[in-house]
C-alpha cells in the first residue's frame, strides 16, 4: 500500500480490496434494525444502573448498621422498613439520600419496563421472531437480539 493518503491513492486502495475473492461485505442495517438494536442496548444499560442502584443502596445501609438482604425482590420490601425504622442508625441526611435513590429506582424499573414492552412488540409483529420464539429458550429478547443483529436473513 502506497505511504501518502490522498483522494485517488483511497479510491485504488478500495477498488483493488473489492476484487479480491476474500474480501467480506457487510449489509447495510435496516432503520427498524438500528432502532431495534438501540432498544436492547439502553435495555442493557437500565438493567445494569439498576445493579448498580441497588448495591450502592445496600453498602450505604450497611455503613450504618442495617444490612438487607441479597435479591432485588426482597431488597425493595425491606428497603423501606429500614428508612421508616427510627430504631436504627441511618442518619437523616442518608435516610434521605437513600430514599431518593429509591424514588430513582422505580423510575428506572418503570422504564425498563417501557423499553422492554416495545421489544415484546416487535417480537410480536415480526414473522421471524415468533419462529425463533418457537425454539425452546427463546423469547422476545433473544430473537428481537438476533433480529437487531443479522436481519431477517433474506
């Protein structure tokens, strides 16, 4: 390949890489693709700040003498037994912080949901993914995930 970049050099380079018989192309993805994947990608990162939530949750608790229990289903029952707690040693200020952390998480929860709710959609309308859906394992995320991924294949 020749050392200095210009217009006509890149135009060489890329008809000479076209021609070769192992050179690999890639389809261009489809909006609804695009669209589809973004879903599954902020998904990923709500289900992760969630994680994250709640761990901090727990370890501030913990600071204070007031450990829950491992779990998001038991975490969110206990959690607000230990803020209304004045037996225990929270501060007011992290008794506060706390509880706004978990005003943040049912926003987050509630809109996972939504984002997980138009996947569910999208499984729904498309033929492909119900045929995937067939295959013992697969749901509406898994097939959505591969639909966003490779298309419908055709």
């Amino acid at each position: 390949m020749k050392s200095n970049k210009n217009d006509i050099i890149d135009a060489e380079a890329i008809a000479e890489a076209a021609t070769r018989p192992i050179m690999r192309f890639v389809a261009v993805k489809e909006e609804d693709q695009v669209d589809l994947q973004a879903l599954h990608r902020i998904r990923e990162q709500m289900v992760g700040s969630r994680t994250r939530l709640i761990n901090q949750m727990r370890a501030f608790c913990v600071e204070y003498g007031v450990p829950l229990r491992q779990g998001a289903g038991i975490f969110k029952l206990e959690l607000p037994r230990a803020l209304n707690d004045e037996g225990n040693d929270l501060s007011p200020v992290m008794r506060r912080l706390v509880g706004d952390l978990f005003a943040d998480l049912r926003r987050l929860e509630e809109r996972t949901r939504e984002v997980t709710q138009e996947i569910e959609a999208v499984a729904d309308r498309e033929d492909v993914t119900r045929r995937l859906m067939t295959i013992p394992g697969i749901g509406a995320l898994g097939s959505t995930a591969v639909l966003a991924a490779i298309g419908d294949g055709l």
